[in-house]
C-alpha cells in the first residue's frame, strides 16, 4: 500500500500541477487570444485523459515511469510555469533496473520546482558517478523553503531510492536555489548504501 501510495502522489502532484498552469494560462488568454486559449484547454484534457491512464496502470501494477518520458514532460511543465530549462546527459545509456527510480525523481524534483521555488531557470543533469547514476536538479529560486515545501514527496523518493538500492540528497543553495541529489547503483552489487545525506 505504502507504493501504492507513493505512485499515485508522484503521479497526481505533477499531473494536476501541468493541468492547473494550463488552465490559469487558457484564462489569461481567453479575451485577447481565444484560439491560443482554447489550445491550452485541449491540452489540458489529453493531459487529463493521460493522467486516468497512468491511474489505472499504476493500481493495476503496470505503470513504469521511462526517463526520457519524465525529461520530455518536465521540459513542457517548467515552459509552461515559465521556468527555462536545460537538461545534461538525457543521451546517458541508463540500465533497465535504474531507469524507474531516476524517473521517478525527475517527476518529483520538477514538481517541486515548479510549485514552490519560484525559480527562473532549472538544470537536470544525469551523470555517471563511480558505480552509480547520479541525477541533479538544481533552480535558482527560493532555495531553503523548499526543503519544507517538498514534504511528503520528498520523504516518499527517498524511500523509492532506497528500495531501489540508491539514495537522495537535497539541500538549499548558497546563497539561493535549491538542488536535489539522487544515486542508483548501475549494478546490484556495488554496495551502494541506501539511505539520505550529502553525496559525494
């Protein structure tokens, strides 16, 4: 139950965030360009529509997140809270068992970027770090509230990470921003220790 739970926030948090931007957008645009608003609508139901799917496949123990999935739509979500963003290393080869944790913290991270940070720019990069995959993003907003902002969501990826053999990091910038760190072990046995802290 408790992944049950997790899925369907990660899911939910980000999904509703994109459809609620949409439709605040669609509102501004109603009187001076209706078709532009009527646009954002449409889009807004496919994102609806989708969501129902990822809904049923996640009750059902199908949904598995892809990165490159998670990459695309965090470009489309911060474009359209208006934050510029820049990924590093989507072209990463990514084993299979690593892929739906990095996914998932791709979905998390951006969430909470685009709901409390206020940034104006967002960098995601993915890296190969000794025996792990190691993913970064990193505003330059706020910074230390997020830490209280990220709340459960945050709480739940470092659990996610950890069943995955991995680990998580997020700490506010200096002297604004915020970065989330995350590890998952390219290889089963590499000892990776799960848990949170400061990455190396």
């Amino acid at each position: 139950m408790n992944q049950l739970a997790r899925d369907l926030h990660d899911l939910l948090g980000h999904t509703l965030s994109l459809v609620a931007l949409k439709c605040d957008l669609a509102e501004q645009l109603v009187d001076a360009a209706p078709e532009r608003a009527r646009g954002e609508i449409q889009e807004a139901a496919s994102v609806t529509r989708q969501a129902l799917r990822e809904v049923r496949d996640t009750v059902a123990g199908f949904r598995r997140p892809t990165l490159a999935g998670e990459l695309s739509a965090a470009r489309e979500m911060l474009g359209a809270a208006g934050i510029g963003c820049h990924i590093e290393g989507d072209r990463l080869d990514v084993p299979p068992h690593v892929e739906p944790a990095l996914a998932w913290a791709v979905r998390e991270g951006v969430t909470n970027v685009m709901r409390h940070s206020r940034a104006q720019r967002c960098v995601i990069e993915l890296r190969r770090d000794g025996e792990s995959i190691r993913l970064d993003i990193i505003d330059d907003g706020v910074g230390a509230s997020n830490l209280s902002a990220g709340g459960n969501g945050l709480l739940g990826l470092a659990e996610r990470l950890a069943a995955a053999g991995g680990r998580c990091d997020a700490h506010a910038g200096d002297p604004r921003g915020f970065r989330l760190s995350a590890w998952v072990a390219v290889h089963a046995d590499s000892g990776i220790v799960a848990g949170s802290g400061r990455g190396a």
